[in-house]
C-alpha cells in the first residue's frame, strides 16, 4: 500500500478573529503552506479535504470544499468537506491519507478551518455544539454538551476517586504549555487552584475545564512516497489510522469513564503503525473539557484506568513527561475552532518531530499521536506519526 | 489498483414524509440495503460515508456519520459525513470508492439522506439552499439559488436560442418517466404547455422547471473485487469517477452557459473508463432545474453545446432514445432529497444495467452515467457505470 507523509503544516493564529471571515482564514492556511512548502506549485494540488463542523449553522455557508479550492487559488481541483463534529478536522486528515491511498491522487491539502465568533449569542454557540449530540433523545430533554460530559466526569469521579484537583491540573498543565505557543488563543498561566476555584458551568466542571469558542484555520499538505521528497527531505510519515463510532446518545454507552471509541481507534492506529503505546512520547490529545484528556490518557494506554488523574497532577505528561501531552496547549488553551483542531493538531506533531518548535515546548520525541474525539465520544480518530 | 463494484442497492420513496424523522430514513435506507444483499451481515461494514447537505441548518442535528451507523445497527463501524452542497450524495459514493482503493476496507456502506419538510417556511428553505453559494458575494446582494439559475438559463436562451419550451421539454419527460416509479415524489405527467404555463418562480423559471423540497434516503453497498462476488453475482462496477470544482460566485465564472466543472468532471471519469460520451444509454442527471439537464447532456458530449435543447424537445432523452436521460424522473419529479439523491441515482443506474426497474422505464443499457451538481455548478461528479 502506498505510504503517506506530512510535508508541511501551517496554521493561523486561534483567537476571537473579529475582523476576519472564515473564507480570510482559510485561504491564509493555504496561503501560509505554500510559503513554508516552497517547492510546490497550486497546479500539483488536485484535491482538497476540509474539515469543518457547522458553517451552515453558525455564518450561513455550506459547501466549504469549493470555497476553500476557489478562495485557496486552486481551481478546478475537486474539494471536498467532510463532519465528524469536534473530530471534523482529524476526519480531514484521515480522508484526504486514504485519498491519496486509494493511489488516484499524489498530492492533497488538507484544511481545517471554523469561525465561531460570529455568533455572539452563548445559547446559539450551545446549542450548535449540542447537534454533534442526540438531536431527539438528549437535546430535547434539555441536556447540554457541558452537561453531558459533567455526567461523564462524575462516573469517572465515581469509579475511580478522580477528583477535580486532578482534571484541573490538565487545565493547568494546558494553560502553561501555551505560554510559549504563539499561535495560542490563551497565552496565561493558571494554578490548580485558579482552576478549582473557576465559576462553575456544569457541576464539577468549571470555566477553566471547558474549552473556548474560537476562530481559525490550518492545513497540512499530505504526499505519497512517490513525490514527497521533491517537496521536503524531512517528511513525517502517518503510520497509523484508526476511526471508530459510539452511539449519539450517552444512555446505550456500556459505561460513562471511559469511551470504547477511542479504544478501538488507538487499537487500529497501533496494530497499523506497529507500536505499543509506551512508544508514543509527544501526544496531541483531545481537551474539550479537562476530563477528556483523561479520559483519552487511559483509553489509549498510556496510563491505567483511574490512574489518569494522579498521573496529571504528578506530572507525568508535562513537556518532558513520561508522555508529553498537549504541548501546543490544547484546545484549552490554544482554542478550539471546531473544525481547524485535528489539522492543527497534525501541524503540532509535525513540527514537534522536526523540532520546529518554541524549544520550552519541545517535547523532542521520534514517535507522535494526535487524538480526536466527535460528540461525547461518538466519533473518535487516533493518528500515530514518525519521523 | 483495487477495481470498486456496487453489490447492492436501495432507496426509500422520496416524498414529504411528514411522520418520519431523517434518523427514521435513513434507518430503512439500511435495513432495506441488507435485505436486498442478503449474503452480507452487519459486522462486515467497517466504513459507513454519509451524505448530507444540511442538517445542522434543517433539524439540528450534525455528526451523522456515527448516528447512521448508530441507527443503522453497525456500531462500532467508522462513521464518516460528507457535504458538497446538492452534490453530497454523489460526493459520499465517490468517499466509498476511494476508500475502499486505499485497500484499508474492501466493504463501504454509503447513505445519502436529508429531511427538509420538517422546515415549513419556504424562506428558510430558500436560505439553505442558497447556502450552497457565495454568502458573502452573492447571498447578501438578495440573489437567490433559483434566480441564480434563472441567470444561466438567461445566457443560455441568448447563446444559442434555447427557448422555454426546449427546457419545458425536460420537466415534462422527467414527470412522465416518474409515472412508473413506485419511489418518485411526482407520480403525475405534464405536457409542455402546462410546463410553461405554471407559475412564474424567477424569470424565465417556472414552478415546474424546478424540483421540490423533499425527505428521503438512499443507500448502495461498495466492495473491493476480493470479496463482491460473495454477496452478489451481477455487480455493477463503478468503472470511473470525475470530481472537479468551479468558483462558488457566478461573477467569476468564465461564462454562465455552461459549466466548466461539468465539463472537467467528465473528462476524469470518461478517461478512466475507457469511453468516449456516446457509449453511455443511460444517465442520471442533475435537473434541480430543467436548465441543468441541457447543459449536463452538453457539457458532457451527449449533444453539442446548443443541440441540448432541440435534442430533447426532439425525444432523444426520452426512454430509449440516443441516450435515456433521468429514467427514475430525475431531481425534478422523483424528488430533490439533497444529500439523498446522488446516492439515489446510483441506486438507479446499478437497477437499470441489472434490468431491475419497472418495465416502462427500462433504458436496456450496459454503461450508464451519474451526474450531480453542488451549487451553482461550484461542484460537479460523475460517475461512469458497467455490468
């Protein structure tokens, strides 16, 4: 089968874009790419993936794979969108490897992009991040996407003794990290306590453990070994793929602390890159809330069931950590533009393993992994890269 | 490379289901698919695409990757949803395709769907659609999706004297064909002169020169040739697959009286197959509007630029024609689920090369072709079918 690599990623800064529409961030994605990828022409691109969760909803414009190809300067290649709610971006990256797989395409952009902030109403913001949920038998009993995963972070308190010095210190740790990341939405400190203390949203989550409403974009450019040298001499490879489902709702889950998705989705990721997770030093790992990264330090296998919390606050995934976690900040603190996380999750790991890094965040592994999570766990895709 | 077959095939009948919700369509897409094939079972479906326009805009509900395959029974299969505007359900059967040639699966599901009577405001209806085009550049100037198509009929009739009459024609083959299709919307045929006598929607177009808004869901079972001819003996091969895009503003366009991506679109899937315009019998097209029928049998070779028109007035379309066009009565009368009828023309086709239709509508054909538009043509696919 035909081996894909990384040969560059760029990504906009994740702020509250005011001025600046969807299509603006998108094309500087591109635009910044073809800057750091200089030995690449528009010309060669002949397919373009974005992931995106909710334009339709949130600015009224669907059909963003055309939009990005024509607003990019890469007509007529063919575009293509793909949803997998929060894990849309990662979806992008996972289609855009098995388009050039299927071996009709050498070359693919992969875009991630949304722009949350023109919608200024909280309860729309809510109630779009609600969809990726069961529209029939969750939303309409009134249940939030908030309020979903504080039901999650009370049977994993439940089960196992977690408590919400634990999942702050995920915040913490996120929070520290994008101090040095320039592209950071959040560029501030914050103790445990700070954290602990935050007002709260929905019981034991706190403003500090939710991640923000955010606006940007980033791209990778994926290559079939056949061309990927013409383009750089250090490519990243992806060396596995996995992607796995759950039911929407929260009630047919066999069990609320952990997520059976991101177990099977690390298991295919692991079995194609053949590596156990011990190998995997640097981690991108999905952060909605402070107990998802919990919750995905366990299911993938880095620590044992329960032993996530105490791990975080001992500090074993800090940079340098047993395994590094969110190194870029996370989606707690680098922001989280729906559809533009799993791309630059890849563009994090990318550059970790070329050491293209600030140095304070340098996690300096040979083995990556990005993790994404759709919904409340009903989509997740788990990608492992190497040098 | 792996060569791609259509094992299986079923839709649900598009109409206003007012009882039914899009979870409830796309729950018999499936379960009608696997009574069809009977040979397979649930747990050989590693990959479910679904294609959809716009559901987050619709019912609120995103992420329905994982709720087909939820819904469907086929947990923990990855879920994966595409949107390309009009274009969705085509661009879900082009997903399976290509991944089923990554060699990573050798069985797809792929399920087109939408709901949008649940939406009673014809505005809002209106301001879904028109999300297929530029929001930004056009949306806001007041122009809608049905006046943006009134434009190109405008520079069509001016080119080359296209009249109404020659677009009536369109409108009023496809209704006579959905007579005899126990799953069209329309099951009514109209003469010309009531064609262009109807209502007046955006000038030269009237009520009867656009399709409806409609509910359904459609599905076709995609194997590799390892594994086909365990489920079926009479696969129909998916012998090529064209994708190209075109600017999302019409203002950009190199001319309004005929799409570019069309025209690309075809060229990719024509090659690949091996065949030149006149081997197809048979095609599906897209007609969201009478207009788009002429300039897909243009674009894509069956007549010359200008010929579209009089060809059909003619009967050359009709049933056993040159080339039978929209045998199942095409977006216009077998109905206009979005995401659905991509999907919902490959049903056909593989129907129509089985000798599976209904008598009266059976083009006897051995190649067949599948045309779908995203938009104002922003996106075209096209795919080419054989026995």
């Amino acid at each position: 089968m035909v081996k894909v690599g990384i040969a560059a990623g760029y990504m906009t800064k994740f702020a509250e874009h005011w001025q600046r529409s969807l299509k603006d961030l998108a094309a500087e994605s591109v635009v910044g790419l073809f800057e750091e990828a200089e030995n690449i022409t528009p010309d060669r691109i002949g397919i373009t993936i974005v992931g995106n969760m909710a334009s339709g909803q949130l600015i009224g414009q669907e059909h963003l794979g055309p939009l990005v190809v024509d607003h990019g300067g890469l007509l007529p290649a063919a575009g293509v969108k793909v949803e997998a709610a929060g894990a849309s971006g990662a979806l992008a990256l996972r289609t855009g490897y098995l388009y050039i797989k299927s071996g009709l395409y050498d070359v693919a952009l992969v875009v991630g992009v949304e722009k949350m902030t023109d919608q200024t109403r909280s309860a729309k913001i809510t109630s779009v991040l609600s969809s990726a949920s069961d529209q029939e038998w969750e939303l309409q009993t009134g249940l939030t996407f908030a309020g979903s995963y504080a039901l999650m972070t009370k049977a994993h308190f439940e089960k196992y003794g977690t408590n919400k010095r634990h999942i702050a210190a995920v915040s913490a740790k996120n929070h520290a990290n994008a101090v040095y990341n320039a592209k950071a939405q959040f560029r501030r400190a914050f103790t445990i306590d700070q954290v602990v203390g935050a007002a709260m949203v929905a019981d034991p989550l706190g403003l500090l453990d939710c991640s923000p409403a955010s606006d940007g974009a980033a791209a990778v450019l994926l290559c079939s070994e056949k061309v990927i040298n013409e383009i750089t001499d250090t490519p990243v490879w992806i060396t596995g793929s996995g992607h796995a489902s759950d039911s929407l709702s929260l009630a047919q889950r066999e069990n609320l602390h952990s997520m059976k998705a991101t177990r099977l989705a690390g298991k295919q990721a692991y079995e194609q890159a053949g590596v156990e997770p011990d190998a995997i030093r640097v981690a991108e790992m999905h952060d909605n809330f402070s107990i998802t990264e919990i919750l995905g330090i366990e299911d993938l296998g880095f620590f044992l069931p329960g032993q996530g919390g105490p791990a975080t606050l001992d500090g074993e995934t800090q940079i340098g950590g047993k395994v590094t976690t969110n190194p870029s900040g996370g989606l707690k603190a680098l922001g989280h533009p729906l559809g533009a996380t799993g791309v630059a999750q890849a563009v994090e790991i990318f550059k970790q393993l070329r050491r293209e890094v600030e140095p304070q965040r340098q996690a300096d592994a040979e083995i990556g992994l990005t993790h994404s999570i759709g919904g409340t766990g009903s989509t997740a895709i788990v990608h492992v890269y190497q040098r």
